[in-house]
C-alpha cells in the first residue's frame, strides 16, 4: 500500500488516497486507488500558492520519478513559467523496512527515506511529515512544449551542450533539449530551438513500458545528458522495471557513471530489482528505440578552412548522437559549425574536416570541451 494526493477542485482541498498495485498474470500492473483516507493542507510553500499544474520538473544528479508520466500534472509552487526555485510538496509511499526493522517511507518529490529518529524528532516539532530534502528547490517548466513524433516528417531531438570553440564568449551553463522539426521530408525546418525541457506524448498500442498507463516521457536536461554522454561512449544502456511497483527506472549522476545490475526505484525507494547483465537503465531507451529510424553515423564529405574568413564570427560544437531521429539517412558524424558576416550566417553545416589555425580539428577534443563548459 502506499499514499498518493489528490486535488479535489470542487471542494478546493487536497485529498489522501490509500493506493495498491494490481498485479495479475499476463496483465501489466496497475495503480488502484482504495479509499480516500483524509483531506491534507499543504503546509509548504506558504497557504494559497500550492497549485497543480503541468509541468516538469528536475534536480541535477536526481530524478523526481516524472520521467515517464501517470500524471501531466504536479503539485508545488511555481514562481513563474520557467525557472530554478520551484517548492513542491513531499510525496510519501510505503518504502518497506529499515535493517532495524522500523517502517521506511520514500518521497517521490525529492528522493529521499523518511523514518530515521532525527526525522520522528522533526515531526514531533513541526507537527508535519517532511522529508530531509523538502526545502530544496526544483528546476521546472511550467505548460513545456509537447511533441507527438509521428505528427511529423522528421523529428531529430538531441542534448544541446555549450559551444567547443568560438570568436565569442562561451559562458558555461546547463544542458538543453534541441529539437528540430520538418513537417514534409525534405522541406524547411518548422522548429529548430533549444527547450528546457520537453515532453513527448505517444500512443498506448506502442507498449513502451510494462504500465499502459504511461503516455508521456519528459525529456529533462540531465536525463537528456547522461543518455547522451552513455551512447557516444558506448555504454550499454537499457530499461528495466521496478520488481514491486512496476515503474521504468532512470539511471542519473553516479548511478549514471558505471553499468550495473541492481538498481534503486525513485517511484517507491526500493532497491531490489535487478537486471540480467550490468546496464545503465533510462526511459529514454526505448523512445529512442522505438522513433530512430536510422540508427547509423557517416563522417560528411565537406570540409570548411575557417582562416580563410578572416573577419566572421563563428562558432564549433562537436556533433553528439541524437535521442529521437526519426529522418531515414543516417546521422551525420563530425563538427558543426555557424559563421556570422556581420548579423548575417554564412554558414550553418555539420563537416568532417574543420581547418582552424592551419590545423585540422578533432571532434572529440571539441565534445571534451564541450562536457568541461555543461553545469550539471
């Protein structure tokens, strides 16, 4: 059993649900909601700013557990559309037992157990169940852009990183979803901009995930990143399911770094699935699966000497493997380039030989620089 919120719009409170996991044979698993236990007032942030909305949300090195969605919609406090000082609510479930045998729960918000003896003191004190985390404030984009892949000619989705080499300043700074957008095969680009954040909508028949009732995947900055950084260097990723709440589980930070076998569910804060080989688990594994049409790479036959425009402003990024690709010709393996005469771009192509100070650059220094400039 575990406890999931509800908003009751009619009468303007929030309420408590007993939930359960039905699990049958031959049937994925599903999430039932028992019996309403109360009505709950949300004591953090302060009274009338706690609002459901859609949006995602994300912290750096974690994982809020809204990758793959139930539920477009969170509860919390959202200065504004976007930005870095959301406050959501704590979201606490059943997490089992301590070693000690004491009852362990887990908060789905911040990712964190609750149950030790500092945090019974803490209740006792603030007459409220918190978790040790629950002051932390959230990156989050509030109503972020939405795709439906197959609405489209060609979709190309990749992690946009700060620029390698520029005649301008680089300012380091998080990483970025880029998304491009043609409507008809071959014709001009409707899209082609960095989000925060984005959320990619599908059809049930797709099966993309054990529960049928996820739909959505958010693809948020860090998610974007580690998945990225795990198939340019060839790590082997995959998605495995919680063993007791059914929930595709998402590999970040450390957990991120090195292949495993045993990994720790963000929805429910248990730590006994395991998979059959070492792997790095995502979400983003099987949309990547699913809508990549064309999985291989060729180094394009162009070649670009940038001492020869003396006067431009340009710009450099390594070429990175993209999350969603959808177009039938391969992806193109080299250093993208933008130069600028004056306000005008002259030149905005990927190439496979870049000449810069008479020397001929090499894409995986660049891709090194680029990760060194990413704040995660």
């Amino acid at each position: 059993m575990f406890v999931e919120r509800r908003i009751n719009h009619a009468a303007g409170s929030v309420e408590l649900w007993q939930c359960d996991w039905e699990m049958q044979a031959g049937r994925p698993t599903r999430k039932v909601f028992v019996r309403m236990i109360g009505e709950e007032q949300p004591v953090r942030p302060p009274e009338g700013s706690v609002v459901e909305s859609a949006a995602i949300c994300w912290s750096y090195g974690r994982t809020l557990g809204n990758i793959a969605v139930f539920s477009p919609s969170l509860l919390g406090s959202f200065p504004d559309k976007r930005g870095g000082d959301a406050i959501l609510p704590c979201d606490f479930v059943d997490a089992g037992k301590f070693r000690h045998g004491a009852s362990r729960w887990w908060c789905r918000t911040h990712q964190s157990h609750w149950g030790t003896k500092a945090d019974y003191e803490a209740y006792e004190r603030l007459d409220v169940m918190v978790c040790g985390n629950h002051e932390q404030p959230m990156n989050y984009v509030v109503k972020p852009f939405r795709l439906k892949v197959d609405d489209y000619a060609e979709v190309g989705i990749w992690c946009s990183m700060p620029a390698a080499i520029s005649t301008l300043e680089i300012k380091p700074r998080p990483p970025r979803i880029h998304v491009h957008v043609r409507p008809d095969l071959g014709g001009k680009k409707s899209i082609d901009g960095d989000f925060e954040a984005i959320a990619i909508e599908y059809g049930q028949h797709l099966g993309l995930f054990e529960n049928p009732d996820i739909t959505q995947v958010n693809i948020t900055p860090p998610a974007a990143y580690q998945f990225v950084r795990s198939l340019e260097i060839g790590q082997e990723t995959d998605c495995i399911s919680c063993s007791h709440c059914g929930y595709p589980h998402l590999d970040l930070g450390t957990f991120a770094e090195r292949p495993h076998r045993k990994h720790f569910c963000a929805n429910c804060g248990r730590d006994s699935t395991w998979s059959s080989g070492p792997i790095i688990s995502t979400p983003l594994r099987p949309l990547h699966d699913q809508f990549t049409t064309n999985a291989g790479f060729q180094v394009p036959n162009r070649e670009v000497d940038l001492d020869k425009l003396r006067g431009c402003n340009y710009t450099l990024w390594a070429s990175t493997p993209a999350i969603v690709w959808t177009a039938n010709r391969p992806q193109e393996k080299g250093i993208h380039v933008h130069v600028h005469d004056g306000s005008k771009r002259i030149v905005d192509d990927t190439y496979g030989k870049v000449i810069l100070g008479a020397h001929e650059l090499v894409r995986e220094e660049l891709l090194t620089m680029m990760v060194q400039r990413t704040v995660i």
